[in-house]
C-alpha cells in the first residue's frame, strides 16, 4: 500500500521551521497583540468619555428647564390652560392693528385734510 503526503498551501507556508524564525514570529505577534489591545481600550475609553460628556451634558440641561418650570409653576405663569389667557403680564402692552399699504395712508390723508407727513 502507498502513502501520499499532502502538503496544503504549497511549500513556506504553515510555522516557521528555525528556532530564531519562531522566536522572531511569537515577538511580533505578542507586539501586535498588546497593540491591538492597547488601541481597543483606547478606542473604547474615548467613546466612553463622548457617551460621559454628552450624558452630562443633557443632564444638566434636563436639571436646567425643570429648574426653570418649576420656577415658572411658583410664580404661577405656567402659559397653558385657559386661566393663562387671563393671566395679564405687566410688562406687555396689547392692542390691534391694521396693516395700511401707502398709497391708503395717502388717500386717508388726504381725505382728513392732512398732508400725509
């Protein structure tokens, strides 16, 4: 009976066959290793500091506007319900208008006897 030896990938492929060569290969790939390792958690610290800031960061803001709704609901101007339209603030002068194009403003002038300046 013969026997065949198959050798897959064609020949200088698989391990290195010297001693040093192996020391050399097992170097470089605990290198690349803890390299691989080392950008990871670099990679990954970063991206957490961006998820810590940007979660303080609305944090605060969510402190901020109920601060500020809370203040509001104290001094009793919430802006909703039908008891805000009653509410009158005194800083707020109301009153209607009329958009008057100028050739009306003119007309109007002219009509009540004034010379439109």
């Amino acid at each position: 009976m013969q026997q065949y030896r198959i050798q897959i990938g064609g020949p200088g492929s698989g391990s290195p066959r010297g001693i040093v060569a192996r020391i050399l290969f097992s170097i470089v790939a605990v290198v690349a290793l803890v390299a691989a390792a080392f950008l990871g958690a670099v990679f990954f610290l970063a991206a957490l500091g961006f998820f810590l800031v940007g979660t303080a960061i609305l944090a605060a803001r969510i402190w901020w506007a109920k601060r500020q709704i809370e203040k509001a609901m104290k001094q009793g101007k919430t802006g909703t319900g039908p008891e805000a339209t009653s509410r009158r603030r005194e800083d707020v002068i109301e009153g209607e208008y009329s958009v008057v194009s100028e050739r009306e403003r003119k007309r109007r002038a002219e009509r009540d006897g004034q010379d439109g300046h």
